[in-house]
C-alpha cells in the first residue's frame, strides 16, 4: 500500500456560506430590503454631498414650509432647517444607534451564552438566572432607567441600549449552544482529547453563529426604535444634532401645523426598521439548512 | 490456560444518574443505575461484543470507557496503565476511539470531510499538511476516493458512505481499540454488509481490538470472538461466542437468543421467551436483577446477587443456578 | 385461485411532486387473498412504505400523483373521497405503525380512543363501546386491562402503547390490517412477542395483512407470501419457503446474505456495492443492474422481463428468464 495518495486535486463542495447566498438571493423581500438598507446606508456615508443644506442652520422666517417648497423640498421643521438635509443626515446617527449596541451585545451576549451553553451544570445555572432578571423588566423600561441614571449622551445611550440587548441574546446562545453540545459530532471532538476552548472554536462556534446572527439581525429595528425612543425623551442624542427620534420629538409640537412634514422622520424610522426585519427573515430562511 | 495480558482492562465501572424531579425535603431522589459495577478485559486483538435491550446500558459503558461521562467509581486500565493517573485522558484517547451510531450527528455539518478527519490529529500536534495528507490516504482505507469525497459536507453522503467516515476519523488516530456503538445499526442491510467486511479489513490492517455493541445478534454473532450479555446495568454472561451462542449458561442469555426470529417459516417461533417489558433501570430489583422474569427464580433469587462463576475457558455467567451452594434448588447444575 | 382476492393492485405508481421529483413506487401489482398474509420486504427508499400508505391514502394529496388502480373489498380505493374515505379507514382498512405515538392520541385515554372509533364507524352506545375496548385490551394481552382502559399512552411502556395501538387499529375488525415496520423499535424481547400476537390475532380474526419491514427475519415469522421491493418495484414473489430456500433476484439473493443468519465467522460477505438509487426519474432500466454482479449489457437498456416461476412467483430478472429456459 503506498504510503500517501498525493496530491488530491479533490473536487470540492461549495460551502456552507456559499448556500446560504444561493438561498438568500432566492428571498426577493429580503434582497430588496437589503437594497433599500443599503442606499439608505450610502446616503449616510454620503450625506455631506447629497445634503442640499447644512442641517443645523435655520431660519426663523422659513419655519415648518409644506413639502414642496421651493429650496425646501421636503418642507422645514420648526426651527426653519432644511428637513431633507436633516433626514439625510439623521441617517448616520440614526442607524448608528441602530447597529452599534446590537453589534457590540452580539459580541458580548454570544460570549456568556456559548460559555453557559457549553459548560453547562451549576455555571449556567447561576448565569442565566443573573440573566433572568433583566427579563424581568421591559426592554424600554430598563433602557430608560439606565439612561435616565447615566444621564442624556450618545455614549450613555449606546452603553444602555447595549445592556438592554445583551440578555436576549445571551440567551439565544445558549439554548442554542446546549442543543448543539449534545450531538455527536462535539462529542467526538471532546472523545480526540481536544481542549474545551479548540472544542467550542472548531465544532460549535460555526454551528451556533448563524441563528444568534439572524436573532441579533432582528434586534437592530427595536434598538432604532428604542433609541428613537430614548432621543424622543431627550434621554439619547442632544438637539441640535439630527436624528429621526429627535426630530419626531422636536416636530410633535408641529403636528396639527405640517402633520406630513412632522411625519417624515418616523416614516425613516418605520421603512429602516421594516427593511431590517424583512432582512433578518430572509437570513432565518437562508440560513435555516438542512437537507 | 492463562490468558494474555488484557489491552484493556475494566474494573468495577458504575454510574448512576441522578433524576432531577421528585426529590423533596429529604426524599430520595430516583437514581438510575445506568452501569452498576461492570468488570471484564479486553484481550489485543479480539472482537468483544457487548449486547443487550434498550436500557441495559451497553450505550452508557461505551461512553464511560472513553470517558465522555465520567465514571462515579471503577478503574479503567489501557495496557496495565490506569487512565487518569498513570495514562492522562489526553494520551489514552490517542489510544481508544470510538465509532457513533448516528452518522449524521456524529459529522460536523460545517466541515468538510478532509478537515473532520484531520481534527483530530491536529489536536495532537500533527502539522495540518501531514493531517491533510493522513485523512487522504484513511479515505482511500475506508474505500472513498479522496478526489471525489475528501471536499464534500456530510450531508452530501449517504448513510454508509458517512459511516466510512466516522470510521476513518477515528482510524486518523491510529487507534488501539475501536469501540464500536452501534456502528451499523442504522444502516441498510446491503450496505451494512459492506461496512462489515470494510472492518474485517481494517481491524487485519491495523492490528485493531475491538469492543462491538449492538443489539443485533446476527451480526455480533458474525463479528464477535467474545461476547458479553449484560442486563440492567450489570452484566450478567461473557464467554466466547460460539460457546454463548451454542450453550448459553444464564436464563436471560437463553431467552433474548430464543427471541431471535427463526428464519425458517417451517420452525416458526411459537412462544414467547420473556413476557413483557425490560424493567426500567431506575431502582432495579434487590439480588439477581432477573429474578422477576426469570422462570426459574426462587426466594435466592430475590435477596442474594448471584456471582458469576466459570464454566469452560473464559465463560462466566452470573446465576444462582450453576453456582454450588448457592441456595438455589438448582444450584451445580450444569445447565 | 378460486376466491377472489380481498386486495387487488393493479400497475401502481405514485410519483411525490419535487423539487426535485421523487418516483417513489414504479408499477406494482398483487393480489392478496383473504386470511392471506404478504411480507413486503425492502431497505429504506424501496417504497414498500408508500405503497402501503397509498392503501390507506395516507399520503400527502397536493404532492402526490397516484396511478394505476387499487381496490380492497370491491372499493376503488384511488377514487375515495370524504366521508366514503374516513369509513373506509379503520373498518375496511387500518394501520399500525413503528411509533405508536402517530396513532394514539397523548391527550385521551386509551379506553377512549378505541370507543370513540368503534362508535363512529359500529354507531353503537357508549357502554357498548367501552366494552368491545375492554375486550380488545384483553385479546391485545395487556396485564390488568380494566385499569389500563384510562391509562394514557404516555403511562405505558413501549410494548404496551404497540399493544394498545394494535386494539385500536382492530377495534372494528377491518378486513385488512397494514403493518408498517410494527416492531422495528422494540427490543428482541418484545419485538417476538408482538410478532407472535399480531400472528395469532390474524388467525383469530382470518383477516387479510400487508406486513412492511426490512427485518428478513420478523417478516419470515409472519408472512406467508413475501414480496422483494427495490427502487419501487417488486423485484421477487412468491411463497415464503420458495423464496427463503431458492432466492433467485440477485438482490434477494444479497439480502438473505445480509442478514448473517449463520454467516460463516471469518468469511467476507458477500455485498451488493454500492447505494440504492435516488430515483428522480422513473426506472427505464433494471434499476438493480449498477450494483449486480450479474447485470449484462441489456440490464442497462431496458425494463427486464417479470418473468412466473410457478404460482404466484415472480421475479423480475433475466436470470431467472434463463433459468426457465433451461429447465
């Protein structure tokens, strides 16, 4: 018998990422969703050179013009500014209240829930019971006593929303986790000698990311809410910076003088966060391989 | 005769599982006694079967002795060595592997059939190259071209071709003793076949031990140079096949080969060995496990667990009958 | 045959709507006489379950294309429909299945599901039915029945919920019973006892059974007739002995060999290579021929001939044509 069959120009599948493209694209919501989610993210990198006007200047002789307006398209808010400069660049904060503390609670909560998850007994235990008791609270409660304690700021916004975020994914993890761990293939990995830590990067990591990744997807359109929110009770961003929340609180005093235009920063607001769940659905379904 | 030093050596294995309900205030919580004190040797290079019903907790030793649930009491020797003192885990592993019964389960869906191979060697410091170039030639071993299936996902294979590669992930640590759970249960019959001439073939090629379970008798008839019958937890015969198979000493042996279908529709089987269910195995019964399906049982039965005794080279079985002094009505006879 | 046949198939084929398609069953006939038992014996993707299910029209209406022509007790059953179709399960025809869970209800007591059966299909009264319940517990032989009357399925040991499934499926003395793979999750212990239950209770009640499995050895228990299934055809009838003592389908031949009933220690076996087709198409050739080691260039072209052996045994092979010749 010769020692080695070398070298093996192996046909090879394509991969698990690979399929789940294949059966992404077949989702036609959610590319399209993905699409309205991607200009509205050029449109924020972008804004300082789509923006027609600076959005933090006004002027008190143009306050809340109609939509329609000559040089005010999309008409003004209460403090004369340009409304589509500020939509445009609402955007930036807006999204980045969005993604950020999902994207840092995913990185968190996946940690402590893998770790639960994978180590089970007494551990877990104690973990998800501490993990417990933040589900006792709604989720806009505590994001608003942890503002309201840390005060009204960007960061202190970010670091609330990202608490908030950081149980229920935590969670996920680990009820995924545990079903993963039990199946043979972790246990043959366990049965090679292999450390807990080679173990859980080699065999589960890949096996568990996909549905904490789509949960995490479907948190970002609460997190824009409740930062909206958060704005909204002027406990987030400060005036004079723009962001949809912000406007809508700002604007809510100019309701029965412009409702459409007083409607335009929550219309952002709904197309971004249905455009976020309709993606995360699609990415369920791609990612959701079994055959 | 004295018989060779034991490659594997299992002393005294027990587990028992506690049930989380039903313990209040001090009540005793149910235990399942899984595997309750099990001890026999494995000699280089035969074929062990272990057999036995659902709940006999054949699965639970197979797990026990390559340490994937730890063990509450017993030894676990490899080669004289005991594993966890004088063996690390680590180490003893390179030496015993094991084959799962759900080849789906048992393959990582994520990776491709190359690098499930070559994990485990890589995790004991084999540079990738000489893993990847390993996991080849095991493939060409298990009868899978590398060039066709070393890139393919598990769920791209069929049942055996998967089973093939279980075989070879756990061949990739040139393994001393293969134990095998249920290996081919799951498979069809043609294709069973197959995978038992592919471990024939192996088991001559890498000088191989191994532990077979299966609840198969044909087949562990086929395989098998020794045989051990266990019940309940506890085994309860272990002999050489042919003479288990021809003369089986203990009752519950006689009854589940009884079971077997005839095959032949002019001696068709026309009454039931046993009657009812395998009890469970959470508070089995005091003194001989059997005694309450056993026609044969009489008040020693109920107290005294029988234990075993010789009868030929390397045939124990434990019962009351067949054991002199014993207290059973019956006891010396030959059966 | 002087009595006409309670179960008559004639050219059955049921095709599952894909992606991608699924040819599950390719031309079946049989009949089946009354009192008669027929062991369908194949590996998983045979179709022998499809073709069973297909009796009971359990399978999928949307998906499913069924062609050709069955007809149990003088009913068509292709083209039942509605109230016609729930008579005709259960009282004509009823099934038991590997997991007693997909017939028994976790919700009801056992006792209540066999009477609330016997009072829709009999009509009869209440206490009527609780004790045709009992009584069929008791034939079953199900240890104290009157108390197991209102256990629930969940409160019985495994051989226990396949006893009280079969009661139900016989609780309305069907002339057909359909066992599907019944004992292939039971330990040996039990697996025989339900064997020799189900055999006798089919004496006891002459009626008709259809005995799916892959276990060569629990079909032989039961059956009179056998009948070998690959990739969806009958590839050999015929009677149980003849079949056992002179196989004459290679694949027949590779599967008695497959079972290792007195396999010779130390000696290869002889497998059949390779994997059963995936049947997306339907068979245009011997579907056997890629993994016989008999299959001649013809084997590969077109349909081999079913070629009768005697009475009521057929095999679907060229070998078996050769041999006749000869003979």
């Amino acid at each position: 018998m010769a020692a080695t069959v070398l070298p093996v120009p192996f046909e090879r599948s394509p991969g698990y990422w690979a399929n789940v493209w294949r059966r992404f694209r077949r989702e036609k919501l959610a590319v399209f969703a993905g699409c309205v989610l991607l200009a509205i993210l050029l449109m924020a990198i972008f804004a300082p050179y789509i923006a027609p006007k600076d959005p933090t200047f006004g002027t008190m002789l143009r306050r809340l013009r109609p939509i329609g307006t000559p040089g005010f398209p999309l008409g003004s808010d209460e403090l004369g500014r340009d409304m589509l400069s500020r939509l445009i660049y609402g955007a930036r904060l807006s999204l980045f209240m969005g993604v950020v503390p999902v994207f840092i609670a995913f990185f968190i909560g996946s940690v402590i829930g893998i770790a639960a998850g994978y180590i089970g007994g007494a551990f877990n235990m104690v973990v998800m019971r501490i993990i417990d008791v933040f589900f006792a609270f709604p989720s806009v409660l505590l994001a608003i006593a942890l503002s309201g304690a840390m005060g009204a700021g960007i960061t202190n916004g970010l670091i609330s929303l990202t608490v908030v975020f950081i149980p229920p994914i935590a969670r996920i993890a680990e009820s995924v986790t545990t079903g993963v761990r039990k199946l043979d293939y972790v246990e043959a990995a366990r049965a090679s000698g292999a450390s807990a830590f080679t173990v859980v990067r080699t065999q589960v990591l890949g096996n568990v990311i996909g549905p904490i990744f789509v949960y995490a997807t479907s948190l970002i359109s609460v997190s824009m809410i409740l930062a909206s929110g958060l704005s909204f009770l002027g406990l987030g961003v400060r005036p004079p910076e723009p962001e949809w929340g912000l406007m809508l609180n700002t604007l809510r005093t100019a309701i029965y003088v412009q409702p459409w235009v007083a409607a335009l920063p929550g219309l952002f607001i709904f197309i971004t966060s249905i455009a976020f769940n309709l993606l995360s659905d699609g990415l369920r379904t791609a990612l959701d391989v079994k055959d | 005769m004295r018989s060779p030093e034991p490659i594997l050596s299992i002393q005294g294995l027990k587990k028992h599982f506690k049930l989380p309900t039903k313990g209040f205030f001090g009540r005793e919580k149910p235990v399942v006694r899984a595997v309750d004190g099990i001890t026999f040797d494995v000699i280089p290079g035969e074929t062990l079967g272990i057999v036995g019903e659902s709940g006999c907790g054949k699965s639970t030793t197979a797990r026990l002795i390559i340490d994937l649930i730890h063990r509450d009491a017993g030894a676990i020797l490899f080669e004289g060595k005991a594993m966890g003192e004088a063996l690390s885990p680590k180490e003893y592993r390179r030496h015993v592997q094991m084959v799962f019964q759900d080849s789906f389960a048992s393959l990582n869906p994520r990776m491709i059939v190359r690098d499930i191979i070559a994990f485990g060697p890589m995790v004991h410091g084999m540079p990738q190259k000489e893993a990847e170039e390993l996991a080849y030639s095991l493939l060409t071993k298990v009868g899978l071209d590398p060039a066709r299936f070393a890139g393919r996902y598990p769920h791209e294979l069929s049942g055996g071709q998967r089973q093939r590669v279980n075989i070879a992930r756990a061949l990739a640590f040139r393994p001393k003793v293969l134990i095998l759970d249920e290996a081919v249960s799951a498979l069809d019959k043609s294709v069973e076949a197959q995978v038992l001439n592919l471990l024939t073939d192996l088991k001559a090629e890498f000088n191989l031990t191994y532990l077979f379970i299966s609840h198969d008798l044909n087949v562990v008839r086929y395989i098998s140079d020794r045989v051990m019958v266990m019940y309940l937890g506890e085994c309860v015969e272990i002999g050489p096949v042919d003479e288990v198979y021809a003369h089986p000493r203990h009752p519950y042996t006689r009854a589940l080969l009884s079971a077997m279908p005839s095959m032949d529709p002019d001696k068709r089987t026309m009454e039931p060995p046993l009657a009812g269910d395998p009890p469970n195995p959470i508070n089995p019964p005091p003194g001989c496990r059997f005694h309450t399906r056993c026609r044969f049982a009489e008040d020693v039965c109920g107290t005294v667990s029988p234990v075993p005794t010789v009868r030929g080279s390397m045939h124990f079985a434990a019962c009351h009958i067949g054991t002199p002094g014993s207290g059973h009505s019956r006891a010396g006879e030959t059966t | 045959m002087s009595v006409s046949p309670i179960v008559s198939v004639r050219d059955l084929t049921v095709t599952f709507k894909g992606p991608p398609d699924v040819h599950a069953v390719n031309g079946v006939s049989f009949d089946l006489a009354p009192g008669e038992v027929l062991g369908i014996l194949g590996e998983s993707g045979s179709g022998k379950s499809v073709t069973l299910k297909t009796l009971l029209r359990l399978l999928p209406e949307k998906r499913t294309t069924i062609g050709g022509t069955i007809s149990v007790a003088g009913q068509d059953v292709v083209a039942l429909q509605g109230r016609a179709l729930a008579d005709y399960r259960g009282r004509v025809a009823s099934m038991v299945f590997q997991d007693p869970a997909l017939a028994l209800d976790p919700v009801f007591t056992v006792g209540q599901q066999i009477s609330e059966a016997v009072i829709r299909h009999e009509g009869v009264s209440k206490a009527e039915a609780r004790k045709r319940a009992l009584e069929m517990l008791e034939r079953v032989r199900i240890p104290s029945p009157a108390r197991r009357l209102d256990a629930y399925p969940h409160e019985m040991s495994g051989g226990m919920r396949q006893r009280a499934m079969i009661a139900l499926a016989l609780a309305c003395r069907p002339k057909l019973l359909l066992a599907d793979e019944p004992t292939t999750a039971l330990d040996a212990t039990v697996q025989i006892q339900i064997l020799l239950l189900l055999r006798e209770l089919q004496r006891d009640f002459g009626m008709s059974v259809i005995f799916v499995t892959h276990d060569i050895g629990a079909a032989v228990e039961v059956s009179d007739r056998l009948a070998v299934m690959y990739a969806g055809k009958f590839v050999e009838t015929g009677g149980v002995r003849d079949i056992l003592r002179d196989p004459r389908h290679p694949y027949t031949r590779g599967l008695l060999a497959a079972n290792l009933h007195g396999a010779e220690k130390g000696t290869r076996l002889e497998a059949i290579p390779g994997a059963p087709p995936a049947l997306h198409e339907a068979p245009t050739s011997c579907s056997f021929a890629p993994r016989c080691r008999h299959a001649e260039e013809r084997c590969h072209h077109a349909l081999p001939p079913v070629v009768p052996l005697g009475e009521a045994r057929n095999v679907r092979c060229i070998l078996a044509e050769a041999a006749r010749q000869d003979a």
